[in-house]
C-alpha cells in the first residue's frame, strides 16, 4: 500500500507545502480525533461508569508454548512491511525454527513482569486518502504498521482471552464482530429478517442505523481497565493489558519520510490484533438499559429496531431506546454522529402518513429520514427490493468486465 505526499495541505486555513510541516499536519490531526469527547461539553462526564461485577474464577495468562509461538510465526504474511523494529516479517518466518524458543522465553516474561518493550508500543501511520480533494486532512483515513513481535504476542494474548470469554459466555449476544461463526452475513440476515417477519404480522418497523464518530480512537483507557475487571479478567492481566495501552506512541512516514514520535494517549491500537477485541469488550453492556425494542451490533455499526402497529407507537419506542442508548454512550465518552446517523421507515402494504413523527438527539438535532442504507456493505432500502444494491452491483461489474470484454 503506496501514498504520496499531497501538493499542500489546509490547516486553519493556511496553505502547508513543506513536507515536514505536512506530516506534522497529519499526525496532530489523527491525534485530535481522540479528543472528540473531551470537546463535547454539554454532557462531559469524567467518572468511571459502574459495571456488574464477574463472580467466576478470573482470567489468568497460561504461559506461550513454544509451539504456539512456532505456528504464529509460520502463520506470518511474509509481504507485510516491517513495523518500527524494522524486523521483516520474511526473516522472521524463514527462521522460526531457531527463533521460536527464545521467543517464548521473552513473551512469557513480558506477562511475569507486566510489561512490554517501548519499541513495541510505537507504530508508524501512513494516511490513506479517501477520496475527495487531497488538501483537506479529515479526507484521510491512518492506516497503522506495527512491530511484527508484538503482533506475534497479541495474537496469542487474544486467543488465551477469547478462550475465557466464549468458554464462560461473556460477549454480549447482540454483538456479531469478531466472533466464531459470526460475520456481516450473519449480522445482515439478522436484522432482516426480524424486520421481514414484523411486516408480514402487518406491524411498522422504525430502524435506527447508528454511527460513532471515530469509536476506537475515542475509547478511554480508564473505563476500559474498569470493564475489563468486571468482565472477569484478574488484577494480573489488567496491569498486563494497561501497560500495553500506556505510553504508546506513532509517527507519520510517508515516502520514506517520518515525523516526530508523538504520544497517543486514548483509543485501542489500529492494526492491532487485541483493538478489535479489547473494543468488543468496551461496549459488551452497550444495549442493556435499551428495553422493548431490537438491536445489534457488529463492532461499533449498530441498530437499533422497534415494530408498532403504527408508525407513530414504533417511532416513539425508538426514540426512547434511542435516549437510553445516548446516555450509554455518554457513559462510555463515546461521541454519537449525528449526521451520520439514519432513521429508515418500513412498511409491507401500509402507505406512510404524514406528518411523519421525528426521532432526535439529546442535543434536538433531527435524525434524517432515507429510502436506503448501506449497512455492513448491503444496500437496503424501505421496500426490501434490493434494487439499490444490485445496481450498484451491476455498474461495479460492468467496469470490471470492461477490461476483458474492451
């Protein structure tokens, strides 16, 4: 994956062409994005929210095999570019067989002694262009490489803690990210078919497709540690696990070019192996204070649900879940999209009346209204004919099929 400098970039409204400047740029805005919350005034909060207790036997680290190590090594994708260790992940894997034992060796001592080498924690971030005009840095999205061994580690951390987790039936049930036999068809079919059944009972149906603004780069590490002791996990491994989250810190490189090593003081690691998971455990409750209505997640792309048998009792079940799941999401310092945010309507035979009753934030910002959606890469629309998927589908084909049929 290549990226070139742009020819400048906009920062308050001046012009930047030095290079350095710019991926000094790059790296204060993707910093600025963790601070979404703390620039939320209105219902800024700085207490921990309280979670219920786990009353089994707690999570404890087994230690690595060498084995284990062995086969994440031979598991390496070889055509990965090395992180911040410079260590080629080529190397690494032509020579696990001498490798493995020492590895393990230090693996096992960074779980015994609570802690993981700085180098580790470093990541260099490369910033991906969207789309749209390339002077304007929100076009950018950071995409992060990190140390291969650390990776190596987190994939074996993540599969001793997923063990834990399933074994004793910890992930919330309306979260399919991340989990065995889970994915976005499954989490897609779900959600449809609820919906398909409630019209076929001549009920209304008022969805609630949801978006959080920049959700793993806002996660803040103090009520993560306090979700991971209530999830079980023992006093051990939470000190492991906060130590991997302190002191962390990236630089912007960009042909070759790198910016200044800043500290990153909230959100879970991109392109890590334990974010993903570390973020399914952060909002494990999410939906729990959300009553007579249906929701799902996968990762943080979440809906919310409610059938009536008329538009105005269905919008007014969503409007309430929908204050709850807001003042949730306060508690987590989560920051809601409002913009982002869509409200689709459904309907089997039932023509919808106006007025149509408004679903709205806690700030009073209306939610928008849409005859289609893209949600979790299907295209959905309020009369359930796909139409607006398969056209996408169709125009996507044909300029494919253009190179082979010019």
């Amino acid at each position: 994956m290549t990226q070139t400098f742009p020819k400048f970039v906009v920062k308050d409204s001046v012009s930047i062409n030095d290079k350095t400047e710019i991926l000094n740029c790059f790296n204060e805005h993707f910093l600025s994005v963790g601070s979404l919350f703390d620039s939320a005034e209105t219902f800024l909060t700085n207490s921990c929210p309280e979670f219920s207790m786990f009353s089994g036997d707690r999570f404890n680290f087994v230690p690595f095999s060498v084995y284990e190590v062995h086969k994440a090594l031979k598991a390496l994708d070889h055509r990965k570019p090395p992180g911040p260790d410079l260590m080629e992940p080529y190397f690494l894997k032509l020579a696990a067989d001498f490798i493995a034992e020492p590895l393990s060796i230090l693996f096992n001592l960074s779980v015994k002694t609570k802690e993981i080498p700085s180098v580790w924690k470093s990541a260099f971030v490369l910033p991906l262009l969207k789309g749209g005009d390339p002077s304007v840095l929100t076009n950018y999205r950071p995409i992060s490489n990190l140390c291969v061994l650390s990776k190596i580690m987190e994939s074996l951390v993540c599969d001793q803690l997923k063990e834990f987790l399933y074994s004793n039936d910890i992930v919330s049930k309306f979260q399919s990210g991340f989990r065995k036999k889970h994915s976005t068809n499954t989490a897609t079919m779900k959600v449809i078919n609820d919906i398909i059944m409630a019209l076929d009972k001549k009920l209304y149906c008022a969805s609630l497709f949801i978006d959080l603004s920049k959700a793993f780069d806002t996660v803040d590490h103090a009520v993560l540690k306090n979700r991971l002791l209530s999830l079980g996990l023992s006093e051990h491994a939470i000190a492991w696990f906060s130590n991997y989250l302190n002191n962390r810190t990236q630089c912007i490189k960009l042909e070759g070019l790198c910016s200044k090593f800043v500290a990153v003081h909230k959100g879970v690691p991109q392109g890590s192996v334990l974010g993903p998971l570390l973020f399914l455990l952060y909002i494990n409750d999410l939906g729990q204070n959300v009553s007579d209505t249906n929701l799902h997640f996968y990762a943080d792309d979440t809906v919310i649900y409610c059938y009536g048998s008329s538009l105005t009792q269905a919008i007014e079940t969503l409007q309430k879940a929908f204050v709850a799941f807001q003042h949730s999401l306060i508690q987590l310092k989560l920051v809601l999209n409002a913009d982002k945010t869509k409200l689709m309507l459904f309907s089997k035979s039932k023509k919808v009346p106006e007025p149509i009753p408004v679903v709205s934030t806690l700030e009073g910002n209306v939610i928008e209204i849409v005859h289609e959606y893209k949600y979790l890469g299907v295209w959905i629309d309020d009369s359930f004919t796909f139409k607006p998927h398969i056209e996408r589908l169709v125009k996507k084909l044909r300029l494919k099929l253009r190179f082979f049929f010019p």
